[in-house]
C-alpha cells in the first residue's frame, strides 16, 4: 500500500503534476482536432517525463561518479576540501549562515577522515553570490564546532568557480609546503576537479564523498516515476559535463 502511495504522490507533486497536466492538454487537443499543436505538446509531455525519471537521472550521474574512487589508504599531507554552496543568515548552532548540501556532505567526510588520519585541512571557496555566505569560512567554523582545531585549517576564501579553486589552492599548497593533497568533493564534482587541477599541474589524490547514485541498487519500477530529485540528478550532470568543456 505504501508504494501505491509513493506513486500516485509522484503525480499530484511537480514535476509529475505537471506532465500529467500537459497530457490532459493533449487529449483535449486531439480532442478539438488541434492535431499539429497536440502533438508538440505531446513530445513536450514525453520529453518531461523521460528527463524527471531517475532511470535518465541515474544514467546522467552515473559516469559522472564511478570515475574515481575513493583509495584505500589515506596517504597524503593535507586534506583540500572544495566547497559547494552555502546559504546567507541562517541560524545554526555553531554561528549564522549554513553551508550547502553539498558543503556539508563533504564537510563530514572531511571531518571523518581527520579523525582516522589528523592531517592540515585546506579549505577552498569563497562567496558566489550576494545571497550566500563566504563558503570557506563557514566551513572553517562547522569543522572547528565538530572538533578539528583551528590552527589544523587553512582557508583559501576567494574561489568562485571550480577552476579558480585550482589556481588558487595551487598558491597557498606551495606556500605552506604540501606536496600530496588528498582532494575532496562530490563524487558527481571529482571528474571536473581533477581536470582542472591537473591543468595546474596539482596531482591531486581523489577523494570521491556524497554519491547521489546507489551503485548497487538493481531496476526497479520506482526508476519510471518522475520525482523532482531526478530532475536535480539530471541538472547536476549536465553542469558537470558542460563545465568540463571550460
């Protein structure tokens, strides 16, 4: 019963709301023998669900987040931690302002891995947008509530682009002497990251974290409902690729 549930919920809720309600125009369409605008309204209707699936969504990531792995021992002489959005004047319980999603995903695992390993932390982003907070120092301040010392973090507060973020930790690894960085970000972001760190001649050591796409899950009917996450799988990977051609 509770599946049955799910299902209908993935059409009275956008995106599957709306291809329903783009489907019920197409009949009425067909109906009023409107025949060539029913069927561009038709492919439209189509095309929204295949892009809201997780089968397409999933299928986008994928490449995406099996092109590294994370290694299987920590051997490296600083973490570089890349940041991914944060949000501006929000209450949280270490200070205002809140890293992103993405921030904190790899935040933890940062945070994990310093407690098997102590190592210097290099933080690197800055503020994107006048909405949303300096990125490398809300980082600081969520690893310092979590434990990790603040003379063990290093922040480099200017980036705004992943390539920046390359130029840019390439100058503070070199001033403080670090030759292995262990790079870690979001395993959809890692194949961008690596691209553009190797451009600067920085050999990284990639450490893929918060994976979006189970690598064990076997098909299933939920992949043919539309969701609104499959749709932000799709948008992330299409960033990433187009990213990729800079």
């Amino acid at each position: 019963m509770i599946y049955f549930l799910k299902a209908i919920y993935s059409f009275i809720l956008p995106p599957g709301l709306i291809i329903v309600l783009l489907a019920l125009l197409s009949m009425w369409l067909f109906y009023r023998k409107k025949r060539r605008t029913a069927i561009v309204i038709t492919a439209m209707t189509i095309l929204m669900y295949a892009i809201s699936t997780p089968l397409i969504g999933s299928a986008a990531l994928q490449p995406l987040e099996s092109r590294y792995s994370p290694p299987a021992a920590i051997d490296g002489d600083v973490y570089l931690l890349l940041t991914g959005g944060s949000v501006q004047g929000t209450p949280e319980p270490s200070g205002i302002g809140s890293p992103g999603v993405y921030t904190l995903s790899r935040i933890v695992a940062v945070a994990e891995l310093y407690a098997k390993k102590p190592l210097p932390i290099l933080v690197s982003g800055g503020q994107v947008y006048d909405d949303s907070g300096n990125e490398g120092q809300l980082s600081k301040r969520v690893l310092t509530a979590l434990g990790i010392p603040a003379k063990d973090i290093v922040v480099e507060g200017e980036s705004r682009t992943t390539q920046e973020n390359a130029r840019n930790s390439k100058v503070l690894l070199e001033r403080n002497g670090y030759k292995k960085p262990i790079l870690v970000t979001s395993a959809f972001h890692m194949p961008r990251a690596m691209k553009h760190f190797h451009e600067q001649q920085v050999e990284a050591i990639p450490y893929p974290v918060g994976y979006l796409n189970s690598r064990n899950a076997s098909w299933s009917p939920r992949q043919l409902l539309p969701s609104s996450s499959a749709l932000d799988w799709l948008s992330v990977a299409l960033k990433e690729y187009i990213g990729m051609l800079q």
